[in-house]
C-alpha cells in the first residue's frame, strides 16, 4: 500500500512538474490578438492548430452562449463560417486542413495529433469535451511539438500563434492567376501594392527564387529592376532597418503613387512587426503593400485591404519601356525641378484645375517663379509620355 501511495505522489509530483513546463514551452496567443470570431454570446475561447509541414500555427476565436460548449460543436462552427478550415473524424479527429490559396495545410501523418484545453490534456473524445469561458484549444500534429509528458501524453508547441484573417476582408488572388512572373527558381512568392491615388486599385507580380528564402525588399527590387513600371523609394527607420517612402506605377496612362508618408504591409494577411529588408518570405507566401488611407482596421495596428487583386500584365514595347523610364525629381520641389528623359520633346506643368502654367523643353525646369501647391507634370519623348503629381513648396 505504501508503495502504490509513494508511486502515485510521485506521479503527482512529477505531473505538476510537467504542467509548469508546459506553461513555460507552449505557445500561446491573446484572446485580443484574434481577428477572426465565429458565433455569439458572452463567452468566448480560442481555437489553435499546429501543422507540421510547414511548421503553422493559426488561431480563431470563438463565442457562444452558456458556460461551456463541445469542443466539436466549436469546430463545426468555425468549418462552417470558414472554408478554408475543415477537418474529418466522428470521435477522434484524424486529419485537420487550411487552405487560403495560399498555404495548403494537412497532418504530417493522418491520425497523429493531440489536443490540450487551457493547457492541459484531456483524455475526453473531442465530441464529448467541453470547452468554458477563457480556455483556449491547441490541437498539434505530434510531428512538430515536444513531448514533456509521455503518461499524460502531453505536448508542447512552440510555433509562434498567428491570428486567421477574417473572410471577405483580406483580398488575395491565387498564383494560377498571376500573369507576370519575375525571377528564377522552384520558390514562388506573390507581391501585391493596394493604391489610394489616383483610384482605389491593387496589382499583383509573381517572383521565383532558387534560395529557401528572399527579404521582401530583395523580391521588390528585383521585381523594379525587370518591370520599370514600379518603383519605390526608402530610407533609414528610426526604430532599424528601413521604412518605406513612396511606392509608385505606372500602368495604362495612369501614375499610382502613395497618398503621403503611409504605408504598410502584410504578410500571408499577417502585419509583421520587421521591416521590409528584414522580413524575409518562402514559397508560397503572399506580400501586399497597401495605403492605410483606404485600409479597413480589424485590430489595433492591423489592417487589410478589400480591393480584388489584380494580376499586372507583361509588357515589352518600346513605348511603355520609355514611358516607365520617365522621371523628374525632387518631389516636392523648390527652385529647379529636374527630368530624367531620353529624347525628351518637352515637360509641360498643370494647375489643379487642368489649366497649362509652363512648358519647357529642358532637362533642367526653373520653378522659382510657380507658387507653392500641387501640380501636374507631363513628360514627352520621342516615343512616350508619363504624367506625374509635383508638390512645389
């Protein structure tokens, strides 16, 4: 008797040991953090799973009505509001999916998976354990946790805990609709820009690389130094790394820029906290530059951008060549506005208004005697013409 007491204190002692652990590994993620809630009701939890290949781990929230729900009953819930997750078992789960058109998520091996509530496991079937106000559900393929606790099979998840976007705001466009890829190699990555000036519209390019990974600034310059259409301009961040000045394209006769000194970006409808020489993306990810100035907020310093995605198109003339190459700076200037032009014909400048207040046929512009405001600038070549906002202070 005494030694079926010693060994059960023993057990006891040594799964509170394990349960700390398990506190201290485990990853985890603010209920305040979640952008994607399913249901109603005063109560709320969350909803992890952790895949293997590759190693993600996503969360959803969810809300219901009373003090607990089935955790089964959750599940069917978020399936059914998002398409993108499904999952297949009666009793025991045996295999869990997400795909976004972007990630394609299954089990490393069907059937092999565990499930903690609040961190502990449960030895309940998943369609008879419940789940209270302010508990959180991980489930993990055992491929990617770690076991601490091989009598209680419990497992731990280190993956970071990303938030799922919500349905219907994050606009993204699948890779089989990309029209303009850029770069070499099996890795495929997708770059996206939502414009605010001088329309709400977005395009997308398509970037291959051979190395298991690029920093988005390494994809953005490759992708300039191909299509001369888009160009972007950065500079030191005060917090490291560097910040983003301007975006801009040009694309059917029309100039897209940035409407100020605001933009940020997302990854696979993620806010990354690097900047973009820092951050770095893998196949299949999805980059999209947007203006916060159109960008709809779904949490504190999160925003996505609605705009359908459309794919930029190839192009090889001679004409949208030269008409890209255009260019004049500084912007906003002051005294001298100068132009980088081949062959230019000449630089005409328009008021707000549509009105012609100069014409030039220099490379070298004197604006000493415009006022300051916003204007309109027309480059003309032999073969092209790009028209350009101008800022004069």
């Amino acid at each position: 008797m005494v030694k079926k007491f010693t060994l059960f204190f023993l057990l006891g002692i040594f799964g509170l040991f394990t349960t700390n652990l398990f506190a201290q590994q485990d990853a985890t993620i603010d209920p305040s953090q979640i952008k994607f809630w399913i249901g109603e009701g005063e109560s709320e939890a969350v909803f992890i799973v952790n895949w293997a290949e590759p190693d993600t781990a996503l969360a959803w929230g969810y809300r219901f009505i009373g003090e607990n729900v089935v955790m089964k009953t959750m599940m069917d819930d978020i399936a059914a509001a998002d398409y993108r997750f499904s999952y297949e078992g009666e009793s025991f789960i045996n295999d869990i999916h997400f795909n976004d058109g972007v990630l394609d998520l299954s089990l490393v091996t069907p059937g092999w998976l565990t499930y903690l509530i609040n961190g502990e496991s449960t030895w309940d079937l998943f369609n008879e354990a419940t789940v209270a106000d302010g508990e959180y559900v991980k489930i993990g393929d055992t491929e990617c946790g770690t076991m601490i606790d091989p009598i209680n099979w419990i497992y731990v998840y280190e993956k970071e805990v990303a938030p799922v976007y919500a349905l219907g705001e994050e606009a993204m466009i699948a890779a089989a609709d990309i029209q303009y890829w850029i770069g070499e190699g099996d890795n495929e990555a997708i770059f996206a820009i939502n414009f605010a000036d001088p329309e709400d519209v977005c395009y997308a390019w398509g970037y291959r690389f051979a190395t298991e990974s690029v920093t988005i600034k390494e994809m953005m310059q490759a992708i300039a130094d191909v299509d001369l259409r888009f160009a972007y301009n950065d500079e030191p961040s005060p917090w490291g790394g560097m910040s983003l000045t301007d975006l801009t394209f040009n694309y059917n006769e029309v100039h897209y820029e940035l409407v100020g000194y605001n933009a940020m970006y997302n990854l696979n409808g993620v806010a990354p906290w690097l900047t973009f020489d820092e951050q770095t993306v893998v196949n299949g990810d999805f980059v999209k530059w947007g203006d916060y100035t159109i960008a709809t907020e779904i949490a504190q310093w999160t925003y996505v951008w609605e705009t359908p995605v459309q794919p930029v198109t190839v192009y090889t003339s001679v004409d949208e060549i030269e008409a890209a190459a255009l260019s004049i700076y500084p912007n906003p200037a002051t005294e001298v506005l100068y132009v980088n032009a081949e062959n230019l014909k000449d630089v005409e400048i328009y008021d707000m208004t549509g009105r012609s207040v100069m014409t030039s046929t220099m490379n070298v512009v004197d604006l000493s005697d415009m006022s300051a405001g916003v204007y309109f600038v027309t480059v003309r070549s032999e073969n092209a013409s790009k028209t350009t906002k101008l800022i004069v202070k």
